[in-house]
C-alpha cells in the first residue's frame, strides 16, 4: 500500500460507504485515480474491484490518468455550444498541440470538455484550474495562454516518475 493511500485509508474505517469519499480523497492528492489505487481501495473496504471501478467509471469527476499542471476544461453547455465552444476548444487544441483528453509532453496542460460550468452568460467560456476564462474568441486563445502561464499557480498533483512522458528536447 502506497504512502498516500495509508494516509487517507487512516482518517475512514475500512467499509463500503466510504468509498466514494475515499476516491474523492485520493483523486484530490493524486489527481487521479489509478489502478494500484483502485485494488488497494477496494482491499480497504472489501468491495470487489469491479464494483469500486463500476463506481468510479459512473461519476464523471473521477478520472484514470494524470492531468496537467494546468487542466482546461472548456464549456460545451448550450450557451457556450451556441456561441462556438466546439470552435474554442478546437483552437485551444491547435494551440496546445493535444486533443481532448490529451496531455502535453511536459505535462503542463491537460484538456477536456465538460457539460456545464454553470457561467452562462459568460459564453463562451472554459476554466483553468480554478479560475474561468469568459467571452473567449478564436482571436484572444494565445493571449490567453500567455497570460495564464504566469499568473495560474501548478495544481498540486503529484505523478510518479514511471507515468512521466519525456520527449527528446532535439526534434
């Protein structure tokens, strides 16, 4: 059992309600959950691995890879649909070089579309991190990124090395 986990698994007591808040709990120190910490929740609570998956899987905030220093999700709820989300985050893709659900190589930004961020009359709009971007244009996406890579403090996420994606720096 990891460090990580022996921490969390100390503050709830080995039965199936806790689970989702567990989950929620590793997810948050971890940015996100992984298939170690999958079998050691379920040895924890008892619940078979299919179920803690089957449960994980259900709920859309959990997630099973890491995500970037800085995560983007963009708003694709009707509003910001109306208004040229699916434009704004192909955009950000070409800007970032990755697709929806892909991670930069230096594991900065990470991106993906959600239902809602509940900022309708700030259509079209994404968040990062936890700060939202509003009334975002094609033209505004480099300026954006700009400014964000100084102002928007790192996620604390921690990634073991062995899930670290290098690149050669040459090509």
């Amino acid at each position: 059992m990891g460090k990580d986990l022996t921490e969390i698994f100390s503050i709830y007591k080995n039965q199936e309600s806790d689970l989702i808040p567990i989950l929620q709990a590793i997810q948050t120190k971890n940015g996100y959950l992984s298939e170690n910490s999958i079998i050691q929740v379920s040895k924890f609570t008892g619940v078979p691995e299919s179920e803690v998956y089957g449960v994980a899987t259900f709920y859309t905030q959990f997630r099973f890879s890491p995500i970037g220093k800085k995560h983007i999700m963009v708003c694709k709820g009707t509003a910001c649909h109306v208004l040229g989300a699916t434009k704004i985050a192909e955009g950000i893709e070409r800007h970032l070089g990755i697709k929806e659900g892909e991670i930069t190589f230096d594991m900065e930004y990470s991106l993906e579309s959600v239902g809602c961020l509940g900022c309708c009359a700030l259509a079209p709009c994404a968040m990062i991190n936890n700060e939202v971007e509003s009334k975002i244009t094609l033209r505004n996406i480099k300026k954006i990124f700009k400014i964000k890579k100084k102002t928007i403090p790192y996620q604390n996420t921690k990634i073991p090395p062995e899930k670290l994606i290098t690149h050669n720096k040459g090509k």
